[in-house]
C-alpha cells in the first residue's frame, strides 16, 4: 500500500520589519514547516488566497492595514475562517487584547519574542490546524456520498445542489443567522444521503412502489442520520434529515410530527425538495413546468408544507427564475 504523504505545512509570518521576519524565521527553523513572510497586511491576504498557509503570525502595527483588520478580514473569508492566527504585539495592555479577541485572533504573542514560547504556540496551533483539516475532510467524505447517491440515479442529477441553493436562498429571504443559512446549503445537499442504503430494485423502479417497497424507501431518513450522525460537523444538520418528510399535518414521516414541531430548517428543504423533483424529467413522467410546480405547493399549503414558507419560496424562486442562467434550466 502506498503510504500517505504528509502535506508540509504552511507558517505566514507578517512583519514590516525585516529583521522580525528573520528572527521569527530563525525561531521557526526546528519546527516542521515551511515559512512564508509578507511585510504589510494586503499582501498578506493576497498570500493567504495564494498559499492557504496553516497558521498566520500577524504584526499589529503595519503600515497600509494594521494586523486588527487584516485579522477580521482574514476571519470573515472562507479561506480563513478555519485559519488560526496569533497577534505579534508590543502592546501588552487588556484592551490590546480585547480588541484582538473581537477580530478573532486565536493567540497572542508579546514582542520581544521568546523562542521556546513561539515554538511551542506555533506547534501547538498546528495540530489544532490538522484537526481542523480532518473535519473538512469528513465533510467532503459526506459530500461525496451524497454525489454517489446522484450516480445511482441519473434523473437526479445536480438535484441536491439545486435544492441545497434555493435552501440557502429562503434562509437568506427570512433573515436566518449565518450558520443556518450555511445549514441550510448543506442540509438540501446531503438530505437524502440514506439513500445510498436502499436497493437499486426499489431506488430506480420506474412505476408505483407497493406498501412494502415504501417501507424500505422510508428507512433513508434514518439510514442518512446513521451515516451522518457520528461526524461532529454535520451535527446540525441530523434533523433536516431525518425530518424532510414530515408534513404540517403530522402525516409524515418518520415521527408524525405537526406544524412548528417540525425543525424549521427541516421545513424550508421539503419544499425546496419537493420543488425541484416537481419541475425534473422523471422515468415515468416529464417534469412539470415553474408554474404547475408552484401551484402544486400551494395545494399542498397548509397540509403537506408549511404555508408561510412557501410563499417565501414563491418569492425566491421567481426572481431566480427571472434571471437568465436560471430561465434555460
Ligand atoms: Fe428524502
């Protein structure tokens, strides 16, 4: 078998004094990584886009962009969100920090730098890193699954991705925080993950399934959680699983559960769900056009989905709908 290389990892130090990057460098040489140095803050981020360094050593005091904002940018991009940074400061005073910690600095280092306190923060953040970079692998493990589940069936194709997004647009539309609106993308991806647990017989039948065949297709909602349940990132998204086919009417599936019993976020994915298997080809059906689909869930408002919802999701999807790319779908 051949053996897992290890990726090296990355260390962007910031300093726009050329001799602190050199004795920081020169601190760092017994550490395993590779070190990367910027002497102001913009092209410190151009570096962070470029590189994806593992841990960032930030001067507070630079020219152009001190190390405050270059953290707080750093800390609302994508890439640096996960990025864990430390403030290199003269600065010894509590408010120093306080304003460090509301830009999101992890750790603080005072200048005059002390080796064995450099080295052993940089190591200890680095295995912090790595732990990070598993998590984003077991999210790409469940991505993947969920793509699988698509590759068994080619009428589903791009299916989640599309219901993962317009998810994302009703929690934007009802001012949902961040996270749920992250939740909510994620969640319409990876809904149907259990799927990969039912047989293809049944998956794939083109006709009616009998009592006994939607027995067994039911079972993907507890199937996703089993496979999802154990990995601690997509710990919030177990109920938008497991309840994707509940009904306001407390006729679904699988705990009956009614009304505002149903997670919210649960909610928003049935109709983005139901939506998009309602305008899709299916073996046994050409797919409905926009707005048959539409009226189909205004049927079933008020029963099958939740009312104020989809007349949040009718708003949603006509501006989508009236933009061009989305229009030749
Ligand atoms: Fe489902």
């Amino acid at each position: 078998m051949t053996e897992r290389v290890k990726r090296e990892q990355v260390v962007l130090v910031v300093d726009d004094h050329p001799l602190n990057l050199e004795l920081i460098e020169g601190c760092l040489a017994d550490v395993d990584c590779r070190v990367i140095t910027a002497t102001d803050g913009i092209e410190a981020l151009e570096l962070v886009k470029k590189e994806c360094p593992d841990l960032v050593l930030l001067d507070v005091m630079m020219p152009r962009m001190d190390g405050y904002e270059v953290c707080q940018r750093l800390k609302e991009s994508p890439e640096g969100k996960l990025l864990p940074v430390v403030m290199v400061t003269a600065l010894g005073q509590i408010a120093d920090r306080v304003r460090g910690l509301e830009v999101g600095a992890d750790d603080f280092i005072v200048k005059p730098i002390e080796r064995v306190e450099l080295v052993a923060r940089v190591r200890s953040l680095l295995r912090v890193k790595q732990l990070y970079d598993r998590l984003d692998d077991a999210q790409r493990t469940i991505f993947a699954l969920a793509r699988a589940v698509e590759a068994k069936d080619h009428s589903l194709e791009d299916h989640t991705r599309r219901v993962g997004l317009n998810a994302r647009h009703v929690g934007e539309a009802l001012g949902l925080d961040e996270e749920a609106v992250d939740d909510l993308l994620w969640g319409g991806v990876i809904h149907d993950i259990g799927k990969i647990g039912i047989p293809d017989s049944i998956l794939l039948k083109a006709g009616p399934l009998n009592v006994e065949e939607f027995e067994t297709i039911k079972r993907h909602v507890f199937i996703g959680e089993e496979i999802a349940g154990p990995l601690r990132s997509a710990h919030d998204l177990l109920p938008i699983i497991r309840h994707h086919h509940e009904r306001v009417d407390g006729s679904g599936y699988p705990d009956g559960l009614a009304g505002d019993a149903i997670p919210l976020l649960a909610r928003i994915v049935a109709i983005c769900d139901a939506y998009d298997a309602l305008i899709s080809d299916r073996p046994y059906r050409p797919g409905l056009s926009h707005s048959e689909a539409l009226a189909t869930l205004d049927r079933g408002a008020g029963t099958q989905w939740d009312a104020d919802l989809v007349k949040v999701f009718h708003t949603i999807v006509n501006d989508l709908v009236s933009e061009p790319e989305a229009a030749t779908r």
